[in-house]
C-alpha cells in the first residue's frame, strides 16, 4: 500500500487541515500519516485560536514517521513559524524527499492570517526550493510576488517568477477572484491550464487542503506530476458537485465523496 504523510495544523471542525488530508489519502487507497504543526480551534466561519507545536516536537513527529513508515509523498500545509520552517526544510533535506507537495497557507478563507509576517521569507528560501510543486492561490501567489494579479496573463507571469525564484514547479489556483476555477501549472518548459467550469457552492471550507494532498496521493500513487494534478482537481470537482452542506456557517467540504478505480 502506497504512503503519504501530511504535515499540518489540525482543524477541530474537520474540513481543512490534516483531518480534510488524511480523509483525501485514504479516499485515494492511499496510507495516510501526519505530522502537527498547530492545533487550531476553529469551524467554516473562522479561526478562533492556534496553538502552535515547538520545532523539536514537529521534527520528532515526522522522525516517528519516516523511521517505521516512509511516506511515498508528503504534503506540507499550514507552517506558521520561521522555526517551524526551518524544522520542516531541516528534515525533508535529511530523508532527502522527492515527492513534496506544498501548499503556501497564508491566510485562512476567513480572513485569519495563519503565516506570521516574518516567516514569509523563511518559506521562499528554505521550503519552497525543497519542493516538487507548490499550489498557492491568487492571494498567495500575489505575496509571493509581491503584486496584484487580475488577468490569466498576469498568472503566467507570476508562474513564471515564482518557478525562477523558488525552483520548483508552480500550480497557481485561479478559483474566485477570476470569477473561474481554471489552475495554471508551470514546470520551467511550459504553461498548462487546466480549465473546469466554477461550481457555485458555498461550501469551500478545505478546498485548497484537499487539492493539494490529493496531488500528494496521487504522486505516491506513481502518476507524474501533470496527471496527479489533473486527477486531484477532478476530485475537488467530484466533492464539490455533491452539495453537501454540514453547518450554519458556509459549510466545510465534505470529503466523504470517493475515487473510483
């Protein structure tokens, strides 16, 4: 059985976070294992408190891991420390990961930052070099280059920048604020949209979590990056045409809607 382990803050209402990771693992027939960089008491309306774990226990959650269980992929979501950065980037140099995933969370659907102000650096040069791909979204990919972006041409050039910057492959989530759901892929040869019709739902708590374990899943799976890109966006799609809705707020995604074959 493939492997794959999340590293990420949890979320106590269960759409986003390493909970929204480990159900998108296991939905793709994929082991799931977790490393908890921040416990945070929140729901589908917002984050009320984080508690974030020291860099010495982070690092011994993921030792614990990588000694009994080598993941085949790893997926790094909320980090909201340099030291924390630093502990993660330390270890994936030590097991010398290939297959990481990571998804720039900044800020929360909410509005609440989760990244602190200082620490923005420490992920462009320590972490994201590290990286196979990295999924920001508009809002991301807009600190990350540190200017607006409006237009599909502006996201080509923010690929681009990012890609030169940080060396790795770049998936800019358009999603939104470009009144669509088509994603930019950008690996340093060539510019690959993948276009999807925006699905009116409210319920997009945990979408970008579990886009970006679901392309961890599938690289551990075996697939190339372009296909596990392309089968991970299909399953968000998948889960959000269900209409599922769980709560008074706008409602987390429901990750109970499986993969087939």
């Amino acid at each position: 059985m493939k492997t794959a382990l999340t590293i990420a803050g949890s979320d106590s209402s269960g759409g986003a976070g390493i909970q929204a990771d480990l159900k998108t693992m296991m939905a793709h027939g994929v082991f799931g294992m977790s490393a908890v960089t921040a416990l945070t008491a929140q729901n589908t309306m917002g984050v009320a408190a984080v508690s974030a774990s020291t860099p010495e226990f982070l690092a011994a959650q993921i030792d614990s891991v990588f000694s009994d269980i080598p993941p085949d992929a790893v997926k790094v979501g909320m980090v909201s420390s340099v030291a924390l950065i630093e502990a993660i980037a330390e270890r994936m140099r030590h097991y010398r990961v290939q297959k990481l995933v990571v998804d720039p969370v900044m800020v929360a659907t909410s509005g609440a930052r989760l990244l602190e102000e200082d620490a923005i650096g420490a992920l462009q040069k320590k972490l994201l070099p590290l990286a196979l791909v990295i999924t920001p979204n508009l809002q991301e990919a807009e600190v990350l280059v540190g200017r607006s972006i409006r237009t599909r041409a502006e996201m080509e050039e923010a690929a681009k920048e990012i890609f030169a910057a940080c060396g790795c492959a770049v998936l800019c989530k358009g999603g939104h604020s470009l009144g669509d759901a088509n994603d930019l892929l950008y690996q340093g040869e060539n510019l690959r949209w993948y276009e999807a019709e925006r699905i009116e739902n409210p319920n997009t708590h945990g979408t970008g979590c579990t886009l970006s374990s679901a392309i961890a899943s599938n690289l551990a799976l075996g697939y190339d990056l372009e296909t596990s890109v392309g089968k991970a966006k299909e399953y968000v799609r998948g889960a959000l045409s269900a209409m599922l809705d769980l709560g008074k707020g706008s409602g987390p995604l429901n990750h109970a809607w499986r993969m087939e074959g």
